[in-house]
C-alpha cells in the first residue's frame, strides 16, 4: 500500500514538475523556442550538407563504372548550380529553405535552372542511389543492369518525360 502511495506521489510530483514548467513559460519563451527551432530546420537543409553529400555520390557513381554517366552528368551540374548560388552569398544561401523561399518570390522556382531544381533532382538522384545500393547488397547475383533498370523505374522513371526515358534506356544498353 505504502509503495502504491509512493508511486502515485512520484507521479504526481513528476506531473506537478511538467505543469510548471508550461506555467513558466512566458511568451518571450515561446519566441525563443520557436527561434531554436528555426535554427533546427535550417541546420537540417544545410546548403553545404547537400552538397557534401552530392559529392559523395559522384564517387560512388564513379566506382559504379560508366552505366551511370548520364546520372552523373545531371548531378554534377545540379551541384555547381547551387555552388554558384552559394558562393554569390553563403550567409543567405546557407540553408535550402532559403534558396527554395526566395526562387519561389522571385517567380523561378520552376525554371529548368532553377537551384530549386537542382535540390529536387539531388534529392531524387540519392534516392535512386539509395535504392540500388540497396538492391546490390540483397541481391549480388543479380547483373548491375537489372538493377539500375528496377531502381530506375521505381524512382526516376515516374519524373521523366520519354525522351528522358529514351535516353536512360538507350545509356544502359552500352
């Protein structure tokens, strides 16, 4: 019975810690966590981090050997695109979120060369990636053909017009 009454106090004095803690917060706390939060989202779509890891993925594609050279091509120029933006102004230009607000208000968002994108294809290019890494390590007896073939489909098939199609297909038969 005793520990019951212990248990139920230790909750009660956790419940009580909680509820004074949101108590205390006053408004100018608020603005502060909404600020760090700020701050959280733009540490998350780093500029710089998408770019490090776009250049990783050209060495990968690199080992992979030349079925992927089109893939290539597209992700080294989507990277020197945003290089070129960032380097204009990197304390603007520092996070994603940035670079997709102000093409969106200045109306190129949907530009063919437009940074916006460029980020959707990077984005698009590690997902391919991802998903034929992936099948290369379930399935090392299958041809690397097949495979790009099946993540291809699954991931940038779907965005590509048929002379796009055309160009992939005709790029894997070499």
């Amino acid at each position: 019975m005793e520990r019951e009454r212990e248990k139920m106090e230790s909750g009660k004095s956790e419940l009580r810690m909680a509820m004074e803690e949101l108590c205390l917060l006053s408004s100018s706390d608020v603005e502060d966590q909404q600020q760090e939060e700020e701050q959280q989202q733009q540490q998350r779509s780093s500029t710089m981090d998408l770019l490090c890891v776009s250049k990783q993925l050209l060495h990968v594609l690199d080992e992979i050997g030349p079925t992927l050279l089109v893939l290539r091509q597209d992700i080294q120029q989507n990277i020197q695109r945003l290089e070129d933006l960032h380097a204009r102004d990197s304390s603007k230009y520092a996070s994603l979120t940035a670079i997709v607000t102000g093409e969106v208000e200045e109306g190129i968002s949907k530009k063919t060369n437009s940074c916006t994108r460029a980020t959707i294809w990077l984005s698009r290019s590690m997902n391919f990636s991802l998903h034929l890494l992936e099948r290369l390590m379930k399935n090392p007896e299958k041809s690397l053909k097949e495979m790009v073939e099946e993540a291809y489909k699954i991931t940038l098939k779907p965005f590509h017009g048929w002379i796009s199609s055309a160009a992939y297909r005709l790029q894997t038969v070499r």
